[in-house]
C-alpha cells in the first residue's frame, strides 16, 4: 500500500469509528436540520468544517500552535451542544442566505477545534514521514470522506423516514438535536478542564 492510500484509509477509518463518536455526533448534529434537497448546501457545509480543521490539523501537526488536548476534549463537546441549541432555534426549516452563512462559518470555526483534536493523533503518525504532506493531504481526504459517508446515511435515513414513515423534518431536527444536547452535557461535564 503506498503513502497516499494508507493515510487515506486512516482518516476514513478514524471518522467511520465508534470511538470518534464525539465526532460523529457533530456532524449528525450539524446536518439534522437538512434534507436530501439540501444536498449541496450539505456538501458545502461539511466542506467548510473540513477546512477548518484540516488548517489546525496542519498547525498542530507542525506545532505551529498547540493547546492541551482536554480542553480541546471538552471544546468538542461545546461544539456539539451549540450546534444543536442552534438548530432548536431555528424557527423553520427554510434558510435565508443569512442562516446559511451563520451555518458555513459556524462549521468552519468548530472545524478548527475538531482539528486540534486529530492532531495528537496524526502527529504520533507522522513521526516517521520524511515530508508531511502527501500524509496529511490524503488523510484529510480521507476525513472528508467519512464525513461524507456519515452524511450520506443520515440524510438517507431523513428520507426514508420522511417519505415512507410520515415523519416531520421538524420531530427529526428535536430527536437529533436532543441527542446531541444530551450527550455533549455529559461529555462537557465528565471533560471540564
């Protein structure tokens, strides 16, 4: 396997994880208030979280900055929790070209969190690369498709339960939205600093 593909598959499988379940319930969160209609709205809108963190990802790495990892533990958990009170107060499930820029920017700042807490990670990774970025590029790559995955099937499912199950987009954004409350209060208060 050469360098490409094996950092690829890495950050595929560090998102397609149960153990970055913390990561995963951000993006769910992030996408609850979507449809399949939205797609390209999605696809921008994980993008820009991916250009987040992919730009502290590399900071990190190069250690050009560096923030302890259990207060970046604990801002993770933050993101989660205002990405769902922000979907709660949300009124409707229509977007202005204002909700939507909140939306990107949002995702690209909480982006920059969710990247330092890769970076320890792909740091322990690197330490044997001559050059980082052919390994960091391909395993952001691979970042992006997880996500992309976990979107996929997220929005799948919206569908199927809105189409065939009689389910209002709004009851999908309360569950969603609700679980990402609920956990993101236990993980802030089992990682406060």
């Amino acid at each position: 396997m050469n360098l490409f593909s094996l950092y690829l598959n890495l950050g595929i499988h560090h998102i397609i994880n149960f153990e970055a379940y913390d990561h995963i319930l951000f993006i769910v969160t992030l996408v609850a208030v979507y449809q399949l209609k939205h797609w390209k709205k999605i696809i921008i809108l994980v993008t820009a979280f991916t250009l987040g963190h992919t730009t502290t990802l590399a900071l990190a790495t190069l250690r050009i900055i560096n923030v302890p990892s259990a207060l970046i533990e604990f801002l993770i958990a933050v993101t989660i929790f205002l990405t769902a009170i922000t979907n709660l107060l949300q009124k409707s499930d229509k977007f202005s070209p204002e909700i939507h820029l909140f939306k990107y920017s949002l995702a690209l700042f909480f982006g920059l969190i969710h990247g330092l807490g890769f970076s320890n990670y792909l740091r322990s990774l690197l330490g044997t690369e001559s050059s980082i970025i052919v390994p960091l590029f391909s395993f952001n790559l691979g970042v992006e498709i997880g996500q992309l995955g976990i979107v996929t099937l997220i929005i799948l499912l919206n569908y199927l339960l809105i189409r065939f199950f009689s389910m209002k987009q709004h009851d999908w954004k309360l569950v969603l939205s609700g679980a990402g409350i609920g956990v993101s209060l236990i993980l802030m208060g089992s990682r406060w600093p």
